[in-house]
C-alpha cells in the first residue's frame, strides 16, 4: 500500500522515524496527531518542541529538512507544521 493512501497514524509513524535522525540536544520535536490531517494527495501534520524556548531557526530547519527527505525518500507529499508550545 503507497503511503499517499495510509491512514493519519502510519503516516505520523513516518514522519516520527524521519523526524528521529533531526532531533536536537536541547529539546525533542514531537509529532501531534491532533489536528494533523490530509487533503487531497497532501499530509499536513503537526510538529511542536517540548520546550518553549527554542530557536525558531532551528526548529524550522530541522523541520524543512526531514520534509525534504520523506519527499525524496518516501514519495510522500507531507508539510511539517510547526506548533509553538503554550
């Protein structure tokens, strides 16, 4: 079964298994499956920092480059949206 027809939970599994390789020191990046959703051939799946204060920079890079890597490695069409913690 292609990934563009899994369901939010094997999709977020992906992304958690990408996501790994980028996680920095200082806080851990973590997929929310609330909230995250598909539309169309499009995953748009939420991603927050444990902690709140992180650079944004930062954040955003590792994000932009696990996305880069599940397009090329997966054939998956996903945007990582970052979530800013409360």
């Amino acid at each position: 079964m292609s990934l563009q027809s899994e369901d939010l939970s094997g999709v977020s599994k992906v992304v958690e298994k990408y996501l790994k390789k980028h996680q920095p020191r200082n806080y851990k990046l973590v997929v929310k499956q609330a909230g995250s959703r598909q539309d169309g051939d499009w995953w748009y799946i939420l991603v927050q920092p444990d902690k709140k204060t992180v650079s944004s920079f930062d954040y955003a890079s590792r994000l932009a480059k696990t996305e880069d890597e599940l397009s090329e490695n997966e054939h998956l069409k996903v945007l990582l949206v970052p979530v800013i913690p409360e």
